[in-house]
C-alpha cells in the first residue's frame, strides 16, 4: 500500500500549480544553507584534514566526539519518560496515528526518503548543520558507536555579532549552528538520525513544549534528546521558523511538517501548513488530505476537503488515494447528503475501497469479508434511489447484501405500497443554502381522476435553478397511496432531464404530497421546459385560479426567482396554467 503523503506528492507535482506549490518549494523544502557567510569561512569538509586545527586537531575534535557520546543519556530526553513528559504527550499529535498518518507510525519511516527534502545520511546531515553558517570552519568525524550519528566542532568567530544588524539577522546565524548551542537533538530512526545542535533559549521563547522541556518543574538537564517519531526535515523547518520566521515547507514536507507543529505547540507555523495544503486541494488529494485533517484535528482543512468532495465527487472516488481511507473516513463521506454522484457508482466506489481494505486486513477478498470490513458503512449507501436497472445488474449480484436485503429492495422498486427498507430513501442533493417552493393556484377544489395520462405544465424562470421535486395533490377519499413517475423534459429537444419512479402516501387532506426527484434538475433561465407527472391511484384534489405568473423572494438576500407557466400542447390530462395537478415545484437557487 502507497503511503497518503507519497500520493499526495505525486499530486502535487501533476499539479496546475506546480511552479507555486511544488518547483519553488522544491528548492525550499530542502533547507539551503549551503551560502558563504559575510566572513569568508572556509566551506564545511568530512574530512579530518581540511581543519585547520591540522591532523591533531582532527584526533581531539573526534576525541571529543567519542566522550560526548559516552555521556549522552538518551533516555533522560522527554520523549523517553524526560522531564517534560506531561507537556510533549498533551500535545495534539499521534504517537500511534492511523496508517495513513504522518509521524512515528510505519508510513512515516517507509516514505521517509520521499518525504524529507533534506538528505538522511551522515555525511550530508553534517553537510546540512554545517551549512547554515559559513562563519566557521569545520571538522566533522563518525561516531564509532553511531555509525548515522555526528558531532560537529566549529572553530569560534570573533565578532560575528558586528555583521548582522538585526536581532532576526542573529538569531538567524544561529539557525542549525553550533555556535553558542547547549542541547543537540537526535532526529529521525536508523541510518537517517540526524544531529541537529539548538539553543535552549531561542527554542522556549518559540514553544510552550521547548518551554515546559527545558525549564519546567521536571526539566531536563540532558545535553542531547531523541526524537525518533520526528522527521529531519520537518524538525529543521520548525527551527528555521523559531528562529527567523522563515516558512520553508513543500509538497514532501508539509505533513510532517504540520506533526511537528502540532507537537510541539507552534500554531503559527501549523496554520502556514494548513494554507499549503489548502491552495494545492483537489479532487484528487481531497480524500488523502481529509484523512490527515481528520488526524491532526483541522476542522476547517476537513470542511474545505468535504466541500470538494461534494462538487467532485466522481472525480476524488475515482483518485488512487480514495482506497486508502480509514472506515471511519469513508462513513463520514457516505453519510453526507450533498454528495453530486449516482448511487451505483458510490456502491461501486465502497466495493473499491472494501477490496483493498481486505488485502490489508489480510483477508481473501470474498463478498462476505467484503461486507465485514464495510460493517455500518453499507447502510449508508441508498440503495432506494438507484433505478431497478442499477440495482438488478450490481449490487443484487455482488453478494455484498444479504438475500433478504435483495428482496426487500426488488420489491420497493416493484410494488405500491413500497415496503419498509433498511437503507436510506432520502434524496442525495449536492446543494447547499436554503429549500425553496413556488405554488401555481390559490384555491383547492375536488375531483381530479386518473387514467394512465399524464399531467403536464410548461414553465420557465428567469435565473438558473435546481429543480428537487413537485408538490402534489393527494385523495378526496382519506388516507391512499399512490404510484407516481415525475419528470421534467426540455420541451425543445424533447429530453427527459430528471425522473423518478416512486410513490406517496396521502392523508386526504387538501394538502400537498412531496415527490422528489433522484437528483436535482439543473433550470436554466429564458428555456422552456415540461414538468409531468403520471398518477396511479383514486381521484385526488386539483388546484384553481392557477397564477401564470408566480415570484419567489428570498428573504435573506431578496433575490427574485419569477416562473412563467404555460399551457403544455398534447394530451396532458387536462392540467393547465388555470386549474389541475402539480401545483408545487420544489427547488433550490
């Protein structure tokens, strides 16, 4: 299984807005430090013999080394039951994330030479330490125990406070410096730890974390932390940020980025991550980038990725990411009503994601284990507004539904009355705002009958609309059912836009009876169109003193929606501007 972060980088890069996003920060991510500073400083060597402290000076500084790492104590660091405990744990962030996280999980570390920009091995991470300041020389030697792990000595500059004139300006220099540096930090796992030297300081001014760390009431007193659930990359961008306000973050880093941020409290550097991935949000990361959103705790990055979901949604199933989600996830999706995709095809999406959810499970993919992975996530697929057609060629043959379930839903589609069903009947509409209603008569009389005719108005409107569904009347003989096919059909081309083949219980009262349509009809304005509906049940009430002319205001905003109806040529049942049936037209602007 692809990790959710490489997915999200190959997105990236196919992006539109690749030169934005991922070309400039393709240089920005990797944290380029590798400028001569305003000294002259020779550059940073692996080699012993270009110090010049000369041969005996190499010996002492890898000496040193090797006494160092005798005195290190790496489980007296917080992240291995150090001083500040408490304060690191309390963070938003996810030692045990799901696989899709980006943290200490194994999708971190699998990925890790994906996701970090800045190399992982030890000669180029005493590269990257040595390069945010050319101001001193360098002498870099193994530690034998540590094959992945440095100790970088630089030799003191004098006066390198003179030649910056800014606070930014030094506290910067200082960035990845070992200059004036009391705590080094071992990141990362195996052969990609790096050794990253800091100031206790610049760090607790910057992090409530660092803060609770290093001065708290259980501080630590060790020299050398590890943070092996940390990527290095991420880890140097959130010092960058602490120390100079420089955001340096790219297609690879910006998750694990964002873990950092989280973890150790930085919310102005989690927001920069958050808008990252807010410009670069499409169809086909949005499933990817809600996991994550839903992980980190990021309700407005989870609405913004929910509403793309919305308006493309055969777009973002159709994204390799899709079948990657956690259940939890992929429920949250299914339950929404504003989803704009048939039916059949999120059923088909949910068989995707349940294949795949079975291999990692280690499970044959058998329709019985299909329907185990999905659990509750198969009640939220509304089988009820598929047609028969969708339903007898898929799902009833896909052994997922259980014979009974088959049979209930063959006779909802088939008989009137329609029997109870387990699964959702509601109409899907991906509209949002506001259910909006127009009626055409201003009296109710009786009786209207019905022989196999349909009823037919044609009307226009002066904005575009989405049509979900009529209103109609109902039986002058108290409580009936009725079967009912609704459709709306552009009277130029003569093309049924919508229908619905349904059917509705009536109380016998006067008042009218919602029919809705199985997704809503797009109205254009200035077009004409057909509204039909075709009644199989007793005589019901109609409508009088019909209005050719009905306007709808809305009352936050006053916009006006003005339908014009018109007498519809042919056998239409006798309906007309003047009196009949479909007295209602439910719609949303």
């Amino acid at each position: 299984m692809r990790c959710c972060v490489c997915l999200f980088q190959q997105s990236l890069r196919c992006s539109p807005s690749k030169m934005a996003a991922g070309e400039s920060n393709s240089r920005s991510s990797c944290l380029n430090l590798s400028n001569s500073g305003p000294l002259g400083n020779a550059p940073p060597s692996n080699s012993a013999h270009s110090s010049p402290a000369s041969n005996g000076g190499a010996v002492a500084a890898a000496g040193g080394m090797n006494r160092s790492a005798g005195n290190a104590n790496p489980r007296s660091g917080p992240e291995n039951g150090g001083g500040a405990e408490s304060a690191v744990r309390s963070m938003p962030s996810a030692h045990n994330p799901p696989r899709q996280s980006v943290g200490p999980s194994g999708a971190t570390s699998g990925a890790a030479s994906n996701m970090t920009a800045t190399p992982s091995s030890s000669s180029s991470s005493s590269s990257s330490t040595a390069s945010s300041s050319a101001d001193a020389s360098v002498a870099v030697a193994p530690l034998p125990s540590s094959p992945a792990s440095v100790l970088v000595y630089r030799e003191p500059v004098y006066n390198w406070q003179a030649t910056k004139s800014t606070v930014k300006e030094r506290f910067a220099f200082l960035f990845n410096n070992e200059v004036l540096s009391d705590v080094h930090f071992l990141v990362g796992k195996g052969m990609g730890v790096q050794r990253i030297p800091a100031h206790r300081f610049a760090l607790a001014v910057g992090s409530a974390v660092f803060d609770a760390m290093f001065n708290g009431g259980m501080a630590t007193t060790s020299t050398e932390i590890e943070l092996p659930d940390v990527e290095p990359a991420a880890f140097l961008a959130l010092l960058k940020f602490l120390y100079s306000d420089e955001v340096q973050i790219g297609p690879e880093t910006v998750m694990t980025t964002l873990y950092t941020a989280k973890k150790y409290a930085v919310p102005a550097l989690e927001a920069h991550c958050v808008e990252f991935l807010k410009k670069n949000l499409r169809a086909d990361n949005a499933f990817m980038l809600l996991t994550q959103a839903r992980l980190f705790d990021e309700p407005q990055l989870a609405s913004l990725c929910l509403e793309n979901i919305d308006k493309n949604t055969a777009d973002a199933l159709a994204a390799e990411g899709f079948t990657d989600i956690d259940l939890d996830t992929l429920m949250a999706v299914l339950e929404r009503d504003t989803l704009g995709v048939r039916e059949v095809r999120l059923f088909g999406a949910a068989v995707r994601w349940a294949d795949a959810e079975a291999q990692r499970q280690q499970l044959q993919p058998t329709s019985e284990n299909k329907r185990r992975v999905l659990g509750k996530a198969i009640s939220l697929i509304r089988f009820p507004l598929m047609t028969i057609e969708e339903f007898a060629a898929g799902p009833a043959q896909s052994g997922i539904l259980t014979d009974r379930e088959v049979v209930s839903l063959f006779l909802h589609f088939t008989v009137n009355p329609k029997p109870h069903v387990e699964f959702i009947d509601r109409p899907r509409c991906c509209l949002r705002g506001k259910e909006c209603s127009i009626t055409r008569f201003s009296q109710v009389e009786s009786r209207w009958g019905y022989s196999g005719t349909s009823d037919r108005i044609r009307f226009s409107v002066n904005r575009r609309i989405f049509v979900v569904g009529f209103g109609l009347y109902g039986s002058i003989h108290g409580p009936t059912d009725y079967q009912v096919n609704i459709q709306i059909i552009h009277t130029d081309s003569n093309t049924v836009l919508g229908q619905n083949d349904t059917g509705f219980s009536c109380d016998g009262t006067a008042s009218t009876f919602r029919v809705m349509f199985k997704e809503p009809v797009e109205i254009l304005p200035s077009v004409n169109y057909i509204a039909c509906a075709t009644l199989k049940g007793p005589d019901s009430h109609y409508g009088t003193k019909g209005m050719r002319k009905v306007t709808h205001e809305a009352p936050a905003t006053g916009t006006k929606t003005c339908f014009t109806f018109c007498y519809a040529a042919g056998n239409n049942n006798g309906t007309s501007v003047e009196d009949g049936q479909i007295p209602e037209v439910i719609f949303y602007t």
